[in-house]
C-alpha cells in the first residue's frame, strides 16, 4: 500500500526526510506548468566530462569540481536552455536537480542534462563550457566567437544523444534537424563523430560523442599575426588511492537507457493528476480510518496507567507512536475537545494530494512500482524526488548511494508523456550491475512491467572491460538481453566506441498491430 502519511518537516517529497540528502524545492517554477498539448517526450541528453574521473579532478579547480558551482549559475543557464529547476537533491557525490523539462545532474568531474520538449540544450552548452572555466576553474582557452563565449574549459569528453523526435517541426534553434545539431557541436569541438544508429525509415537514435582529452575548435586565423597561446594543462589531483579508484569507476561506469513508445493506455491513466489524486484520496481515508481503529481496540476506555493485556496505556501510546506523533495527527479534527477519534467527515484531506506536485508525485512513484526498481531494502539511502504535472505526466530523479561503504553514489531518472497521441516514457540509470547483483535484462523485464510500451529502445554504454574482451561475457550477456518476456527483439546494433562499447537493441510487443513507428524525422 502506498504510505500517504505526513511525516514530520515534509516538504512534499520523500527526499526531505531528516538523515537523507537535501532537497531544496523552488515553488515559484512550479506555477502554471500545465502538459495538455501534444509533447515531444523524446529527450536531449548530453554530457559533458571535465576529468576521467572525481578523484582526478585537474589542480586548479575548485575542491568539489562542478559540485561547487552555486546552484544560481546553473539557473542561469538554463534560462537558455528554456527550462526552469523544480527541485534539488544534494548528496556528498552527485546533486539531482530535477527540471521542469527532464533533468540535470551534476558530480565533481561532469555534467548530465537532460531535456525534452521544445527546449534548446545545445544552446546551453557554450554557457557550460564557460561556467566550469571561470567558476570551477577547469583548465580553459580563450575566446572564439563560433562558440558563443569569451572562455570555455576543455572537456576530457562530450557525449550527445537523442532518439529521433516525434513532433521535428515543432523544434527550435539548433535543434531542427541531427545535421543542423552536428554542425553546431563540430563549432565547438574538433574531430567528433557522429553516428545514426538503427533504421532511416525505422526506429532509430542519434549519437555525437568525442574521444578522450577532446580538443576546442580553435579561433579563425586572424587577420594579423599574433603571439602563439599554449595551454598548459596543469597535472590531475589524485587521492591516496586514486588509480584503484579510476581502474573500477572506469570499469563499472555504464548507463542503460530505455526509450518507450505506446504505452498501454488504461496503464498510463496512473500519470494523470485526477487517478493520482483519486488513489491518494482513498488511501489516505482508509490508513486513517484503520489508524482510528487500532488505537480503539489498544485504548478502549481504560484510564492512564491502567494494564490491559500485560499493556499500560503508556505501551500502547509507544506502539502506536506515529497516532499521536505531532506531524501525523489524524485525529486533530475533532467534535470533541476530550475525544482523540473524528468522523470520516471531519478527516481533513491535504490539499498537496490535490494538486500537481511532490506530494503525488512520491504516491504515484510508489504506486506505479518504480520505488521498487532499486529498493530501500537494499538501497537504504536512496531517495525518489518525483513530481507530478496538470493535468498529466511524470518526473523523477532517483540518488542511489552504493551500499557498501565508500562506494560513489548513482542516478536513475524518469520521465512520462501519458496521452495517447504522444505516448512516452523514458528511464535512465548509471546504477552498475555489479552493484545491484542484477543482470541488465533484469531491469529492463521490471521496468517496462510498469510502462507496459507496445515497443521500446534499448541503448547500453558500457566501458570497456579488457578482462571480457577475448571471452563470451558479451555475447552471453547480449543474448540475455534479447529475452524479454512479451516482446520480440527487432535490431540488435553493436558499436566499438573509443574505450566504450555501445549495444542499440528495438522491440516490440508480441501481437502488437498499432502500426508503423511514429518517425517524425527519417534518417537526416
């Protein structure tokens, strides 16, 4: 059952609980979103590397790198992006922020943005550039015009992907077409790659990466002869353990993506703000009830200090500590000053239960079965910061600290277009598999059991292992992945990548007869 209680100090979100990470929440971006239009669910993704790695973070930067960039001077660009930040997570390793259009994470050594709609990330990208120059003192080169600032840090490395877009018209900016995308990402760094992956005519993704210690496109020559710059890239900052560090961060780092179309549509009712609210309503009333019940049956009519059962009303009232905590007062409104217990009538029902935001977010997060992906159980400090739009649609960010101790701290994040027309939901994680103890294709049965897609694209970053490289690991691993139980695999693409290996694999649901794929764009 879905916990709709009120702890103490909430502020609408799982994540505010004392002893967890911070939340912090902007309630005036909150205003007026509203998803009722056709929505471009497809995603933007990019991310960009200062350093291999946290613990080699360059001499001259900030202590905690990109983490110690204020929260403001992300705002700012992000104003160009034309998104607005709804909330923050703050963890020791990474802070989630979670946008009105998707999400941004932010660790020590890299930036992950992730947007969708008709937002303009690559316009953001420059503004990055400059932002881990002048604030987080990344090692940096002077201007050039073509890239729209006076000074950009030099990455390690970029990585910019997408599937092809349902609604392209409807873009803006240098988002229009891939080739218009490619252009604007060749400005500004030298020898990128671009690659289409999958069907022109089909299913398809798109991926702009660079190689590793990635070169700025320089300045035109100028006009008159100047003296030469050379950059000097000052020597990494290593911890005391730093190569034992980067050797497993570098063989664990690996991020599925899942991108799902045709969702079932009775199941995509649950991202609707009135279901939503309707599940919430009758849970509350009933734990309430229950809650007035049971503190009946242990209380009765006996008087303080009075045993009943080998039970003082003292134990009781220590049992039964959450009925008479002061931030879970069910029983506030009374008709009776001297009585603990109210009517159905007289419960009074929060009104963040009513209304889009944190609150049924976090009860549409445990309802819909995606706080069980990487579970408590298991994960104890994890944290699900989720939200929920007018009058539908869904977000969240997921911080999942490793369980062992010292271990880095993951993401997931998720994101859901429920209408019909333009049905889409997506889920991304960096959470290892040798972390979890569960195979890939474990994840995948569980997550598209809770968006129910009519088809769905499967890509998995993974760096590259040399223990795996003249052995079956892959292969076994890749077969795994093609059994998921109700669909049939149509692609499998695999693609060596410079220190990475790439897997695109599309399916589709057995019996499906919805039709083609809804392209929007074919191949360029």
């Amino acid at each position: 059952m879905v916990n709709t209680e009120i702890p103490k100090g909430y502020t609408f979100s799982p994540s505010s609980f004392n002893g967890t990470p911070l939340l912090t929440i902007n309630h005036e971006a909150t205003v007026d979103l509203d998803s009722t239009n056709s929505f471009e669910g497809p995603e933007k993704l990019l991310e960009v590397w200062f350093s291999a790695s946290p613990s080699s973070l360059p001499e001259t930067s900030i202590p905690d790198g990109l983490k110690g960039v204020p929260s403001e001077e992300w705002k700012e660009m992000l104003d160009l992006v034309n998104c607005k930040v709804l909330s923050i997570v703050e963890s020791e390793d990474v802070d989630a922020y979670l946008l009105s259009e998707s999400s941004m994470f932010v660790f020590p050594h890299k930036l992950i943005l992730k947007t969708c709609g008709t937002t303009t990330l690559l316009s953001g990208l420059p503004k990055i550039l400059e932002i881990a120059a002048l604030v987080a003192k990344f090692p940096h080169s002077v201007a050039n015009a073509a890239r729209g600032t006076a000074t950009a840090a030099v990455p390690y490395r970029v990585f910019y992907s997408r599937k092809n877009f349902l609604f392209p018209d409807r873009q803006r900016g240098p988002h229009r077409s891939w080739r218009d995308e490619v252009k604007s990402l060749d400005r500004l760094f030298l020898g990128g790659s671009a690659y289409l992956i999958g069907k022109m005519n089909g299913e398809h993704w798109y991926l702009y990466l660079t190689e590793p210690n990635t070169m700025l496109t320089p300045p035109a020559t100028p006009d008159r002869e100047q003296p030469i710059k050379v950059l000097d890239l000052p020597k990494p900052r290593l911890t005391a353990n730093a190569c034992s560090i980067d050797d497993e961060d570098q063989g664990r780092d690996e991020t599925l993506e899942l991108l799902m179309t045709d969702l079932d549509t009775e199941n995509a009712k649950q991202f609707y703000l009135d279901h939503a609210s309707a599940v919430a309503e009758g849970q509350y009333f009933e734990q309430a009830n229950k809650s007035r019940s049971d503190a009946r049956k242990h209380l009765g009519s006996i008087n303080d200090g009075e045993e009943t059962d080998g039970k003082t009303v003292q134990d009781v009232h220590a049992l039964n500590g959450k009925l008479f905590d002061d931030s879970v007062d069910v029983f506030s409104n009374t008709s009776d000053e001297n009585s603990p217990f109210a009517s159905d009538d007289e419960l009074t029902y929060p009104q963040e239960l009513t209304t889009e935001g944190h609150a049924l977010g976090t009860v549409v997060s445990e309802a819909c079965g995606l706080s069980d992906v990487y579970p408590i159980t298991k994960y104890p400090d994890a944290r699900i910061d989720a939200y929920l739009f007018t009058p539908c649609g869904f977000s969240a960010n997921g911080v999942i600290p490793s369980p062992q101790s010292g271990g880095s701290t993951h993401y997931f994040t998720v994101h859901v277009t429920p209408e019909p027309h333009c049905s889409y939901a997506s889920f991304e994680t960096n959470v290892p598999t040798s972390q979890s103890g569960r195979e890939t294709a474990d994840v995948i049965q569980q997550v598209v059991g809770i968006f129910k897609p009519a088809r769905f694209s499967v890509t998995l970053f993974e760096a590259k292992d040399n223990a795996d490289d003249d052995c079956g690991n892959k292969v076994k691993k890749g077969a795994k992945l093609d059994a998921i139980k109700g669909y049939r695999r149509i692609d499998r693409i695999v693609h060596d990548l410079e220190g990475y290996e790439l897997v695109f694999k599309y399916y589709e649901r057995f019996g499906w007869e919805g039709g083609a794929p809804r392209l929007g764009e074919v191949g360029l």
